[in-house]
C-alpha cells in the first residue's frame, strides 16, 4: 500500500518528544515529515511528554462561526432566536435528527 505524503506526517509523544528524529523514506523515496501536531477526528495530538490533545482549532471555528451570526442579527434577535441558529450552524442536520432536535 502506497502513503500519501501530502496526507502524512509523524509526531513523537512520550519523554523523548523533543529529540531530533532521522527522516523516514517511504518506498518511492519521499520522506515523511515530523509535524508539532497532528490533525485527528477533528481534534489535534500535540508532540509532548505525556499523550495531549489541542481543540483550539475546534474553539476557534465555533467563535468564527458564532461571531458571525452576531455580526449579522446585532440585538434583533432573541437569545433563543440566536441559540437555535448556533444549534443549526455548529452540528450537521443528521447529527441534529439523531439527537432528536
């Protein structure tokens, strides 16, 4: 099976995280890169010495996207108003039917 280099990347996690790495070759002879954190099911595994997880990208998007509706609605809306639009933005719709929303 051939890997995607422009995909992947390698991260060392444990008590050894911070020393330099020899590059890994795959078979064609391009190499993987060591990365500081890596993108995983939405959320990112950072290089440390003990196994962490980063969801500030994920805190981001929803202040971005939160932000947004505000821009537009200002104090026209009612909270329930502008929560029901948070709702509507942030989950999927097949994630809101699951749920039962």
């Amino acid at each position: 099976m051939a890997i995607n280099t422009r995909k992947s990347c390698c991260i060392r996690v444990g008590h050894r995280h911070n020393i330099p790495c020899a590059a890994i070759n795959t078979n064609d002879g391009s190499k993987l890169l060591w990365s500081e954190e890596l993108p995983y099911l939405g959320v990112f595994i950072v290089r440390c010495a003990s196994f962490r997880c980063s969801i500030d990208y994920a805190k981001r998007s929803f202040y971005r996207a939160a932000n947004g509706i505000f821009a537009k609605l200002g104090r026209l809306a009612t909270e329930e108003v502008i929560l029901e639009l948070i709702m509507k933005k942030m989950y999927p719709s097949s994630a809101l039917w699951s749920r039962g929303l």
